[in-house]
C-alpha cells in the first residue's frame, strides 16, 4: 500500500498500540474473558505492563501520514506471555475472585490449543490493523514488510497462529501461508464458539 511507513514503537505509543489492537476485541478473547469490556480491559492492561511481550518493546508501527494505523510483533521466536505477579494483580482486580476462579479453567483450554513453529522460523504473534482502515492493504503490506525481515534474519520460514474462525485467514492464505496443524478442544469451543486454532506456515525461497 502507497504512502504507508514502519517504525519500531516508542513508549509514548502505548496508548495507541492497546487502542489499535484491542479496541474491539475478537470472538475469541470475549469468550475467555467472560464478557466484551474485561476482554479490552485485560487486554489493554497486558500492552501496558512494563516489559511485556505484547508492548511497545517488541512492536513495530505502520503509519500513514504520520499517524500509526497498524500494529506488528514479530520476530524469531518471540517471547510467551507469562504470568507474573504484576499480571496476576491486574487481572484479580479486573475480575475480582470469582471472575478469576472462572477464567482459569478458560486459560487452560486455550492453553491446550498453543502450537509452535519449527525452531527459527519468523513468528508473526500480533497483526492488527486500525478498524477505520481494514480492508484497504494495509493487512497484506505488513506482512510483505514482516517478510522482508523474515528474510534480513536468513529465516527460511514464516509462521503464525490464529482461530479457524478469523476471517484473515484469507488475507493469510493469499499471502502463501498454509495450514500445517489444527487443533480443536470442546471446552475451548463451549466458552469461545470456536472450534480450535491453527499453525498456518509459509515457506521463503
């Protein structure tokens, strides 16, 4: 997409990173966190977590015209988020005891559907476009520039994860990735809607 600039993300980009990637939360995370606000407040609260793999750190920035408009963490494998006592503060009082006494178990079936790529390949964790915006390439240009990286690494391989449900699995698909492993779970399908997730890959030349 013409006129469109990356950057890696500073700290006063916090803000706008949470609002870009969580503003409207997916099926999915409203399912785990039993409703659509603490879904987004959580979610939020984890990019704004000193040190956390899904903040500014480890983000990079699309903009157009100066202002960010999309969000990118990738990298060879990129860090896991992990609960930490911080993280476990946040999210009691977000949920309060019984909220978090019914997330666990939300938690542990999401966790029975985590896949990993083969070691050294280029790892897309986070690809978000802002909701103005979607639908006009800006999808497509962040994952040309994740594999101009892919290939400054020497990465043979790009990989990522989503639900079976996401409708950018297209966007994915036109771009060479392929699915290489589904994995469903019932309970994660009782509290999300969705049947499970998959490890899509793209082979570079």
């Amino acid at each position: 997409m013409g006129g469109l600039a990356f950057r890696k993300a500073t700290p006063e980009d916090t803000e706008r990173i949470a609002e870009i990637m969580f503003e409207e939360p997916g099926q999915e995370a409203v399912g785990l966190a039993l409703d659509e606000e603490r879904a987004r407040e959580i979610a939020k609260a984890m990019v704004r977590l000193p040190g956390s793999p899904k903040g500014w750190q480890h983000t990079v920035l699309a903009e157009l015209e100066g202002e960010p408009v999309g969000v990118l963490q990738a990298g060879v494998n990129p860090v896991s988020v992990t609960v930490t006592p911080r993280l476990a503060l946040t999210a009691l009082r977000i949920f309060g005891p019984v909220g978090v006494f019914k997330l666990l178990p939300r938690l542990r079936a999401r966790g029975r559907l985590d896949m990993k790529a083969s070691e050294g390949s280029y790892h897309i964790a986070e690809l978000h476009v802002d909701l103005r915006l979607r639908g006009r390439g800006m999808g497509g240009a962040m994952l040309e520039y994740a594999q101009k990286e892919a290939g400054k690494r020497g990465c043979r391989r790009m990989s990522l994860t989503t639900n079976t449900t996401n409708p950018a699995r297209r966007l994915y698909e036109r771009h060479g990735y392929r699915v290489v492993e589904t994995r469903t779970d019932p309970a994660y399908q009782r509290y999300t809607g969705i049947e499970g997730r998959v490890l899509m890959v793209k082979e570079l030349g």
